[in-house]
C-alpha cells in the first residue's frame, strides 16, 4: 500500500508530498524506497536531491540505489 500510495503522488505531481516522500526513503521495503524515488523524480522537487543523493551511497539494495540514481539524473536533466 505504501508504494501505491508513493506512486499516486508521483503521478499527480504532488508537490506538498515531497517531505513526507523524502522521509519514505527511509522504508524498510526495498520495493517502497525505489517507487518513493520514481515519485519524487516524477515530483520534480529540488529539496529531495540531497537524501537521494545519501540513498545512492548508502542503500543496501541495488533496485533502490539505481531508482535514487535515475530520479536525481531525472532532476539534473530537468534544471531542478
């Protein structure tokens, strides 16, 4: 339900959501924190690039790092 609920921000562009996204980083599920990224990178949030940035180096879970990576090249792309 938590990466349901992560990916419907995303899609709706949920801007108000980025602090409570940011925080679903810290999920116990590998499958929560790459969708929480794929949100976030959807969202376009600059504020969220510093703790995709901590995933990317400290996450124990390839799929979740590669997800962290991919939203912060989406955010660099985008100028955000």
């Amino acid at each position: 339900m938590r990466g349901i609920a992560a990916h419907a921000l995303g899609q709706i562009g949920a801007r108000a959501a980025t602090e409570a996204l940011v925080a679903a980083l810290e999920d116990p599920s590998a499958h929560v924190r790459s969708t929480v990224a794929y949100a976030l990178a959807r969202i376009g949030d600059p504020a969220s690039a510093p703790k995709l940035e901590a995933r990317v180096l400290t996450d124990t879970d390839f799929t979740a790092r590669a997800a962290a990576r991919e939203a912060l090249d989406s955010l660099k792309r985008s100028g955000r």
